[in-house]
C-alpha cells in the first residue's frame, strides 16, 4: 500500500463533501482578516441578510495600509481619509458581526502572518484561510493555509467552508547544512529561482530535508511565505518538537488535557514513508550562497558575489524580453557585479522578514557601524510584540545608533500602501517578497535579499557579501 | 453574478509575460470599499504617465481597442497578491475573459466568481491569437462557453477546456454561497464530529 502525503491528511480530515467533477467542499478552521480585502465581502454578507457561521473562527486586524508612525492619536490622527475609512470600516463590520479585532492601539496588532501564529490562532493540522496569498507562511506549523479572493472571504464567512480542487504534491528536500549567513530567505529564492514564479502552480509544497528541520519557526514561516511567490497556493513543514514548544502557552492555543490531545494528533502530521508525490526535488542548502534579486520577478536571483545577467545570452524569446524589459525598469547594465550595485533604500519588515530572530539577525549587522549618507533605512516590525520584545533586547537602540528608522508594526513599504514608498528610480535593499514592477512605489526597483545582508547593504550603500563581513553576535 | 454565455468582442493583445496583480490594479486603488469604478484604473501604471496623460502607446489606450472585451496574454497572468480588485477592475473596464498559457492560481479561481472567464490554450493557440488581435478593431473574436469553442478573425475554430461545475456556475450565473448553503446539512454533521477535537 502506498503512504498518503501530509497534505494529503490534512485535506481528507477536513473534507465535508465531495462532487463527482472534482470540487470539494473543505472545511475551514481558522480565517484571517485585514482591511483591504473584506469591506465588500461584508457588504455582501449585508446585502444577502447572511450572517458569519462561527465568529469565534475568524480574527480580524488592520495592517496593509496601517501608518508606521504617529500611532499615538489612534484612527482620528491617520492623514489618508481613505486609509482611515478603510481601517474603521473594518472595525465597525468586526463590532457589527462579532469578529474579534486586534484594534490599531493593542500590543498584539501587527501583520496578519505574524500577529496570527504568535497568538496561538495557527495550530498543526488546521485549515486557515485569508485574504491575502501570503498566507501560505502558516503553512510553517503544518498547518493548510492559503490565500483567497474577497469572494471568497465572504464563503467563508457566511458558510465556514471553501470550494476547492486538490492540489498535487510537490516536495522539495533541502539537505545538508545551511553555511553560515545563508538564511531560510536565501533557501527561499533559491528555490523559486530553480523551480520558476508558475513551478508550483497547482501544487501544494512540502519542504522537508536537514535544512529544513534544522529552521527556526522564524526561518520556516520565512520560507512558507515564499511558496506563493514560486506558484504554489500552499507550503508545508511537517510539525514538531519545535513547533509544539513555539505554540505551548500561546494564548489561544489549547491548555491542559486539550493540549495533550493536540499534541498526540499533531505528531501524526506527516507525510508517510512511501507516499507518492507527483514531483520531487531536491537541493543541497551546503551549496548555496546568500542570494540578491536582480529583476521584476521572485526568480530572478544571481548570488550575491555574480553579476547582472546578460539578455543576449538567453535563447527563449519570451524569457529574452522578460529580462530586457527587467533590466531597463531596474536600471542595470548586463555585467555589473551586484556588489557595485549602489542603493537608496533599505527596508527591513513584511511578514517574510520582521520576526524577532530576522531583527536580531540586521542588528548584528547594524551594530558594527552607521548606515550610509546616501541611504535611507528603515525597520518595521512584524507586530507590537514583536517591536515589544526587540525593545527588551536594546535592538532599537543599535538600530537607531546605527541611523535606522525604528517603526510601529504594518505592512508598511513592502506593497507602499501607506506613506512608506519608493520615489521613482530609487533603489531599495528589501526583506519583503515581492521586486514587482511598482510594488514599493511607482518606478521604483526592488531587490529582495536577507534581513542581514539588507543590513550590510545599508551600512556599505551597495550590496556587499555577508560572508566577508564579521558581524558581532 | 453576470451570466457567461457568448461573448464577440474585440480582442487586445497584452504580449507579456508574468503579468501580476499589481500591474493590473496598483495598491493605491486598494482603498475603496466598493467593488465597481476600478476600471479607468487597470493598469494603471502602464497606461497613464505620473501626470495622469494616456501613454499613447500602451493596447488600451489605442483606439482599436478602446473597447476591448477580450485580453490575449503571456504566460503566467495574475499573479502575484490575491486582490479581487483585479478581475473587478477589468471587468470594470469592459474585459469579460482572458485567454493566456496559463494562469496563477488565486487570480484564475476569482475570475470565475466575477463571471469572468479565463481561457488556458496551448501557447501555439495563444501565439495565432495574439497575431490576429495585433489586426486591431477588425480582430474580433467570439467566444461559445457553451460549446466551448473560439472563432478567429479568419473563421478558425479553437476548442478549449474548463472544469464542468465552474461553466455551470458561469453560464447561469450562480452564486457559490448559494449553492453551498444548499449542503448546510452536511456542514453541520462536519461540525458535529469536531467535538472530538476541542482544540479546534
Ligand atoms: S507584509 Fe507585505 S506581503 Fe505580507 S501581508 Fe503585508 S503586504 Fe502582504
């Protein structure tokens, strides 16, 4: 008999009914909402007389265009009317339909992947759904977790559950150890540089392999952040000894006798010996350097000591024009080493990068000298405990010495919604996920790298390799 | 939703690759509460200067296609954030169906609950369509969900793929919550077993 994968697992328990043509109705667990794509889907709910199905399973928080700064005078004090209508529209349909709400002034605000796994409301085994792709991070715990549209919000709001295909099974082994400096967003990219931005279209990844378990929590929602970047809905990392000790305590995670239960059912998520994956690949972490984006897209990685990749060398037609569309948006010439690639911007947040451990990681960095005249840094946390934590370790302190701007926890410049935004032409190190054309401002060019070498880049005004700095720990 | 039966209309060629969500609505049209008035900015960015002048060049912004209902693509369309802002706002616009290699996945499924219908071809299909639409206002083509077939310009049939249950939904113009409360009996049988489970 053949072994059934964990995703697999996690989709048979939680499946309510299934059609003869494919589509399944899959229960939903844990929903996450935010500002900017609910308004119509309770709006929908209001004009339809529905109501949600089971409150208590959702949780609601502003993050995506959130200002970073002046907190202090709560919603009245936010500048952007429609920025503010926004946040209160959610508030007002959270209070109306019973939704619990992280509120702007409440320590545990933050970004929704974040501010999610820290309050326990992402468990193993469980299906979480919001409206916004990233959330494959949760996927981080092994749990199933994936973005969907405002449509969708509103199903799962009214009915608890979610039409849904079954995704095939795609594992990536990553083995071997990890150097030094070579971090879970290295692994990422460097993935999604192997597979392509639609190689795991249709897929559910399971990441597993020494590199893999050898990952903090951190580093695997890190990586799981990313699985949409490479096509994939979801990513998964099977459950364990580290992932019950990040969860125990949590405040709604389970207590007592629960928690036992919980436990025994968690240590059965993973994928059997023999099951059957319909693509399988594997890449050895020992081999990998840090890695920089040099395009407009998540797989257009170089290693940071490599250069600029040249157009002309490239035989497709369609990839050809890709890269030469890129490489104008982002100002570069075929051949310069990415090391002389001089910057304006740093940005060290979003839900890929704003953990304690990727800020701990950016002010080691930043501890050995002062951010560059010619750049502009900044750093946002994840979320008010998070900035809360960092603050207790003195890493505010080292930012600020260092020149970095110490941020209130939000989306901030990683999709420039809020007043965080690149100028045209301006040049950003970035934690985030995505070098979109425009993403961080109009015009402006992203390059997604570590939280530690988007620290060396800000000290240095161009990107430097980590390695042959010496940080202090 | 709009029904999807029959669509003939002018077809545009968006001869790109990889063209994600942000290109189609820029976050800065994110704000709104409403679904509707997204559409004098789909693509924004690359069909209006900083100053708000129409790039003259950009598909949309040349008179043959002006009313576009139909958008020829690259590879890969739609990816990036799961913003339903994107189909609202082509569907805003005018644009009722895509037709491109291959689409991301989030992007492809809103589609269908915007009645909005996004077609996959192989790319020889897509490459013959992209050169007749490239005709402009004569590049008219029609689409039969019913049939599931494509007539070019030319009078050449294409035949296409897509899924049974998602034409259905589209071509009676059936809301999914509908039809899902439809099975509110076996929703509550789920939610009983869950007992079992406390922790969830
Ligand atoms: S930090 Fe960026 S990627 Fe993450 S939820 Fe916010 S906008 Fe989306």
């Amino acid at each position: 008999m053949t072994g059934t994968t964990l995703y697999d697992k996690i989709w048979d328990a939680h499946l309510v009914a299934a059609d003869a043509d494919g589509n399944s109705l899959l229960y939903i667990d844990r929903h996450l909402v935010h500002e900017v794509t609910s308004p119509q889907a309770f709006e929908g709910l209001r004009m339809a007389g529905r109501s949600p199905r089971a409150p208590h399973k959702t949780l609601a928080v502003a993050d995506h265009n959130i200002p970073t700064t002046n907190r202090a005078g709560g919603l009245a004090a936010i500048d952007d009317p429609e920025s503010k209508l926004q946040i209160e529209t959610l508030e007002n349909n959270c209070a109306e339909f019973g939704i619990d709400y992280l509120p702007m002034d409440d320590i545990r605000q933050g970004i929704v992947h974040v501010a999610g796994p820290e309050q326990g409301f992402t468990l193993p085994g469980l299906t979480i759904v919001c409206g916004d792709s990233h959330t494959s991070t949760h996927g981080a715990f092994g749990a199933l977790a994936h973005g969907i549209g405002t449509s969708e919000v509103e199903h799962v709001l009214a009915t608890q559950t979610l039409i849904q295909g079954k995704a095939k099974n795609f594992r990536i082994n990553v083995v071997g150890d990890a150097p030094a400096h070579v971090t879970a967003k290295d692994i990422a990219l460097a993935i999604i540089g192997e597979i392509g931005t639609a190689g795991g279209t249709g897929y559910v990844l399971e990441y597993a392999g020494e590199a893999i378990e050898a990952l903090s929590m951190e580093g695997r929602m890190t990586l799981c952040n990313m699985s949409i970047e490479a096509g994939a809905r979801a990513g998964l990392v099977a459950p364990d000894a580290k992932t019950f000790e990040f969860l125990k305590d949590r405040p709604r995670a389970p207590k007592g006798a629960d928690w036992e239960a919980a436990v025994a059912y968690w240590q059965t998520l993973k994928s059997d010996e023999g099951a059957v994956f319909d693509k399988e690949i594997t890449i050895n972490a020992a081999d990998l350097p840090p890695l920089v984006t040099w395009g407009t897209s998540p797989q257009d990685v170089i290693a940071v000591d490599g250069h600029v990749p040249d157009p002309s060398a490239i035989a497709d037609e369609g990839r050809r024009k890709a890269t030469e569309r890129a490489l104008d948006y982002m100002g570069l010439s075929a051949g310069t080493p990415m090391q002389e690639v001089a910057i304006d911007r740093v940005f060290i947040g979003s839900c890929t990068n704003s953990r304690i451990e990727d800020l701990r990681a950016a002010a080691a960095i930043a501890k050995t000298g002062k951010v560059a005249a010619s750049v502009n840094a900044m750093v946002v946390p994840g979320s008010g405990l998070v900035k809360q934590q960092a603050e207790e370790e003195g890493l505010d302190k080292i930012f600020i010495a260092a020149g970095f701007d110490w941020r209130e926890p939000g989306c901030s410049m990683c999709l420039a919604m809020n007043a965080d935004k690149l100028a045209p032409g301006e040049r950003c190190a970035s934690t985030s996920n995505r070098n979109f054309e425009g993403r961080q401002g109009r015009g402006g060019r992203t390059h997604l790298v570590s939280p530690e070498m988007a620290a060396a880049a800000a000290l240095a005004g161009h990107f430097v390799d980590i390695r042959d700095l010496k940080a202090e720990g | 939703m709009e029904k999807f039966d029959k669509l003939t209309g002018i077809a545009a060629p968006l001869d790109i690759i990889n063209v994600d969500t942000d290109m189609i609505i820029p976050k800065q049209f994110l704000k709104t509460i409403q679904r509707s008035g997204l559409g004098k900015n789909l693509f924004d960015e690359m069909r209006y200067t900083p100053e708000g002048d129409e790039i003259a060049d950009f598909v949309l912004n040349q008179p043959a296609y002006r009313a576009a209902q139909i958008l020829v693509a690259g590879d890969n369309f739609g990816c990036g954030s799961s913003r339903e802002h994107a189909p609202w706002a082509l569907l805003d616009f005018g644009i009722s169906c895509v037709i491109a290699p291959s689409f991301a996945d989030i992007f492809y499924n809103n589609c269908f609950k915007n009645g909005i219908l996004p077609i996959v071809l192989p790319q020889e299909d897509v490459d013959k369509l992209m050169d007749d639409s490239k005709r402009g206002a004569n590049a008219t083509v029609s689409i039969d969900l019913e049939s599931q077939t494509i007539k070019g310009p030319d009078g050449g049939e294409i035949s296409f793929e897509v899924d049974a249950f998602r034409k259905q939904c589209l071509l009676e113009g059936l809301d999914d919550i509908g039809l899902t409360l439809q099975k509110a009996a076996a929703i509550d049988d789920y939610e009983a077993r869950l007992d079992a489970q406390a922790w969830r």
